[in-house]
C-alpha cells in the first residue's frame, strides 16, 4: 500500500475531507504515527483492536497501521444492536471509537478487558465537544494517545504471519445467516485482491491517477471499502470522504465531487436519478460525463429502474452505463461485474438484472442442492472460488463447515448464468415461505410476479412480526394510474391465487409512496417492513 501511495510522488492527494486536502505523505505520516501509538499501548502482533465508526480518514490510517504492526484490526457493523456488539469485540483490549457513536457501544466498553478507549472526532475541529466532560479514566482523546503513545521508539513493521486474520469484517447476511458474522481476512486475500483489481483495470482503466473516487458507506463495508478507498488509493486517485450516508447527502456530493469511482447500492441509485429526473425536467439537466466507474452493488434494483438509469445517463452525457456488480463480504471484493468502458448495451430481458462476468482471479458455478454444477439458465445456488477468500467465519465452525468448502463459498444466494457467462441474482435461499404441502416459494419470486402487473413498479413481499406470521405485500404504484387501489389490490390478489400453490395466499396490501424505505448503507429496510402492522389492504376481510 505504501508503494502505491506514493508512487505518484504527491502530484494528487489521498483525501479530500469536508474541504480539507490531505497529502499522501501526510497519509504514510498519519500511518506511522499511529503505529508508534499502537505500539506504545502494549499491542504486540496477533493481538486485536477494535474500530468503530463512520467513514473517516483517521479510521483508514489506524486500519493500515494496525496492518503493518500485525495486530488484527476489528471492525464490527455500525447497525447492530449493543447486545450483537458484545458478541463482536473479541480479544480487543484497545478500542478506536468515532465520539458520536460512543453511546451505542458504551456498556460494552466498560468490560475491564478494555485498557484504552481513543475518542476520535468527526471532523479535526469539532474536537470532543459533546464527550469532553465525561472523559473517564481510560477513555483519551486522539490528540492525548498521539502525546502519551506516539514516541514510542523501535521497528513498527511486523513480519507477515501466513493465514492471520490480518482485519475482521462483517458479513451482511449473504453467508445464509439472519444476522451478520464476522470473518477473517488474510494479508494474501489483500494482495490476491489488489492483483485481480489491477488485472481488471486493464479492461478500461476505471482506477487511473489523477481520478476521484467518493467514499460514504462505513468501513464495515469491506467490498466498498476496497472498490472506493484502498484500490483508488494504490493506483494514484483521490478519495472524496464524507461519512454522512443520507441519500440526500450523496446527491450533493456526487454533483459536487465529480467522482470517477462510486459504489451505491441499487436504492441510493434509485434516489439518486429520482432527483436528476427532476432536474431534467425542470430545464437544469446536469452533466454526468464525469462517471467513469459508478457501480450498483450491495443490492440491485429492478430490470425497470436501470434501463431507466441508463437513459438518463446518457441523455446527461455520460460515456458508461451503471455498472452493476456482485460483490460477497467473504471474498472481501467484486465477484462480477457487467461493465464496458464506453457504451448502453444491457440485457433487461429477466425478472432480475444481470450482475456481469466473473471479476478476475475469481470463478463462479451454479449448483444444486446436491453440490451438483448446473449448466446455463439453471437456476441454483451461487458459489464462489478465489484467492481472496476469507479465512473463515470467527468463532463459528459450523458455518466454516456449512459454507467453505473445497476452497468454494456456497454463497447462499440463488442465481443462474446465461450463455456467455454472465451472472444473474435473485435473492437469497432464506427468503422463503413454505405452502402447506411444503413446496418452498421463494419471497423474491413472489414480489416478481406481482411487478409483472402494469400497475406496480416496485413490490416487497416479507413476513409480519406478528402472531402466525402473515405475508404482505408492499408495493410502489406507477405514477398516473386510473384505476381506484381496491381494484389494483383485487387484481393483484386474483393474480395471486393462481400463481400460489394451494393453501398460501398474501394476507394484506400495502402502498408505499415514491419508492421502499433504505436503510443506512442503501439497502431496502426489510426489518422495518417486518414490523409494519396497520395501513393495508386485505382482501379476505372484504
């Protein structure tokens, strides 16, 4: 990392961080000091530290000298409970914690395992305004660790221990499970991601110095942390940082910023051109000629919304399409992707949209339950195989079992590839319902079918925390519809009852104004819809 930093010998910063310019001098600077910090603390290689908060600078030079000193850095998600977050913090006897974030995890940090807690500002000169009189004895500031840790004398770089959990991510569910598990990954998973980036490069230099790539979504977000932060650092771009993830927010930074380089998942892409939509229509349509790279990842939208995407791209000047792409938290970067360095050319023609090519140094197969390799247009489950693999899921054998095998990941997910290659997803193998004879159906097949009708555009089809579980039905209408939302309803339940086996039915109706709810890193909010109890339709009661 150090050599790729600066091999551009300065001409092009590391960060631009609510206006101020950080040299990338300064970064290798930053990520020395802190090592000394590291070092001055007691932390010895293979020891933990935990990190926890939003998109920062400060985050990546504590990650990197964390890195270099051998000492496992630990990042758990942002959106778990304190009750998940006890689980997550291992053997960290140090914690790095964005001061706004502190009350969240503050019971947790009480353990007495915890030597030191280093409280890091948003921004350099808010300092710790809101904290400052409730410092306790273990809790510092950055500034009073850099003072009281930051002489530290000796070697900072610490030699490569082969198969160390160099960093500790999470997973965002896609390993099958309902909440997140951590995994490990290697130095050698870096270097293979670094390798396969740099061979994918070469198929129209989206990553090229002197470029701009915007950096939102937290650093539990390792596929985004590598696409957005450390590959466009190694290869001479500037990165755009601002840890505000609204999607407000990242409509005025992308128009701002100007950047090359973005990865959004498919909701914040969704919001995003709503607004430039509304631009163009008001006269003030905006140049996008600046993408180079901007991606859809994390989760997709529909066939529907990037065509839609897509003509607005073009008709705002852009010389790419949105490139959509698979990436997996376990092999800690992009697993396909369908881009093309110029150019419109998309398939549209499935119920879901197509994800692209395997990526460089990676290998994809579709499955059967019987660990049998399906061939094109058989749908099955996702496997993936690559040198980037994780080390394996922390503390959990038996997904280690379930899951890595053979130097494959059995992703979990549901998906098929066409004649060339090319990748598409469905959903996930736990997002399903069982019919009273026990035929599985999958929900995501369910909200398809329903946005077959030409009065949906978007739909969501989940379970209700509630007493026996009925399904629901949350569906975005098309503007300037006639019909009255009962006969929309009595339709899509007649549709239905003809698509459902015997003895399963969607208990009620909902709609949902404009678009379904996101949650902070762009996803939909399925936990939210799972708790939504009043405000539907059901036409069993009519």
């Amino acid at each position: 990392m150090e050599s790729g930093i600066l091999a551009d010998r300065n001409r092009h910063d590391a960060f631009v961080y609510f206006g101020r310019r950080i040299s990338r001098q300064t970064l290798v600077e930053r990520v020395q000091l802190w090592g000394r910090v590291i070092r001055g603390m007691g932390l010895e290689p293979g020891d933990e530290l935990l990190i926890f908060g939003p998109a920062l600078p400060e985050f990546v030079y504590i990650m990197l000298a964390a890195d270099m000193t051998g000492v496992t850095a630990n990042l758990p998600n942002l959106m778990a409970s304190p009750e998940a977050l006890d689980a997550m913090v291992g053997r960290s006897r140090v914690a790095f914690v964005f001061d706004g974030m502190e009350k969240k995890i503050r019971q947790t940090l009480r353990r007495e395992q915890f030597r030191h807690v280093v409280l890091l500002p948003a921004t350099p000169l808010l300092g710790l305004v809101r904290f400052g009189l409730r410092l306790r004895a273990k809790y510092m500031t950055a500034d009073a660790a850099i003072r009281r840790f930051g002489s530290c004398d000796g070697p900072l770089e610490a030699e490569p221990v082969p198969g160390k959990a160099a960093f500790i991510f999470c997973s965002s569910g896609t390993s099958g499970a309902r909440a997140a598990n951590q995994i490990g990954m290697s130095d050698e998973a870096m270097i293979a991601m670094f390798r396969n980036a740099l061979a994918f490069n070469q198929s129209g230099t989206p990553f090229l110095e002197g470029r701009k790539s915007y950096w939102h979504l937290p650093p539990f977000v390792c596929t985004g942390l590598f696409v957005e932060v450390l590959a466009p650092l190694f290869r001479g771009m500037t990165v755009y940082v601002d840890p505000r993830a609204t999607a407000r927010q990242m409509i005025k930074n992308i128009l701002a910023f100007k950047p090359q380089v973005v990865v959004i998942p498919g909701g914040f892409w969704v919001y995003f051109f709503r607004h430039i939509d509304r631009l163009v229509q008001s006269g003030n349509r905006p140049d996008l000629s600046f993408f180079r790279f901007p991606v859809m990842g994390g989760e997709g939208c529909t066939p529907e919304a990037l065509r839609h995407i897509n003509d607005v791209l073009e008709v705002c000047g852009s010389r790419v399409a949105l490139a959509s792409g698979y990436g997996l938290s376990e092999t800690f970067s992009v697993c396909t992707v369908d881009y093309a360095p110029a150019g419109f050319e998309k398939d549209y023609s499935r119920p879901v949209i197509c994800v692209g090519a395997p990526f460089p140094g990676v290998t994809v197969g579709i499955f059967d339950v019987d660990g049998q390799e399906l061939g094109p247009n058989q749908r099955g489950e996702i496997w993936v195989k690559t040198q980037s693999l994780t080390i394996g899921y922390i503390n959990n054998p038996q997904m280690n079992r379930d899951r890595l095998q053979g130097g494959w990941l059995r992703t979990q997910d549901i998906g098929e590839m066409d004649d060339s290659g090319k990748l598409f997803v469905y959903g996930r193998m736990n997002q399903f319902v069982a019919a009273p004879g026990g035929e599985k159906v999958y929900l995501f097949d369910i909200a398809n079918r329903l946005r077959e009708d030409p009065a949906v555009k978007e739909a969501l089809v989940c379970p209700l925390a509630a007493e026996n579980s009925p399904l629901a039905a949350h569906v975005v209408l098309e503007d300037g519809i006639r019909e009255t939302e009962e006969e929309v309803f009595c339709r899509l339940d007649s549709t239905m009852r003809t698509f459902l086996p015997s003895g399963l039915r969607i208990d009620r109706y909902r709609i949902e104004r404009e678009h379904l709810r996101i949650n902070v890193v762009g996803k939909i909010d399925r936990n939210y819809y799972t708790r939504i109890l009043t405000g539907y339709y059901e036409p069993h009661k009519r």
